[in-house]
C-alpha cells in the first residue's frame, strides 16, 4: 500500500493529513476512513479535526450520513474548521 508506505517515511500529523486528502481525491474512501480513526503522534487539536472532517467526508461520499455527522461534530471542536463544517452538520441534521 503506496499510502502507508509515504507516512511510514514521515510519520507526522502533516503528513497523514496530506496522505488522507489524496485518498479523498482519488475516491479511496473506505481507505481514507480507516486510515483517519488513529491519529499521528504529534497530532494537535486542530489537526485531529481536520482528519474527523476528512472521515467524514468519506462516510459521507460512502453513503453513511450517521457517521459522517459523528465525524462532522467531532470536527467543530476546531475553531478553525466551525465555519466548515457547520452547514455539513445543519445538512446531515435534516
């Protein structure tokens, strides 16, 4: 697995975040989701979000709208990230 082997190489938090959106892009979702429920040891708060949206955003293009929203609550606890996921939240609500 191409995608494990690149953070085995730079086992960072940036990393992960930048390896998980490319499973995003290239429509790995399952992958993605799998690869976003551990966290890099260096992970801050912002980034843990970051890569609860990330998940998200797979369960949500994987038809799982109950964990996409899990996934979208745990994001807001960035403040950073509120105003993006806010609207997934109030969508995946209805």
């Amino acid at each position: 697995m191409a995608y494990q082997q690149a953070y085995e190489m730079d086992p960072t938090a940036t990393s992960q975040i930048r390896i998980a959106r490319l499973m995003l892009q290239d429509k790995q979702y399952k992958v993605a989701s799998e690869y976003t429920k551990t966290y890099a040891p260096n992970a801050t708060k912002d980034q843990v979000a970051e890569l609860q949206y990330i998940k998200g955003m797979a369960h949500f293009e994987m038809k799982q709208p109950k964990l996409a929203l899990n996934s979208m609550k745990k994001a807001a606890s960035s403040q950073q990230l509120r105003p993006t996921v806010s609207p997934w939240i109030s969508f995946l609500e209805q």
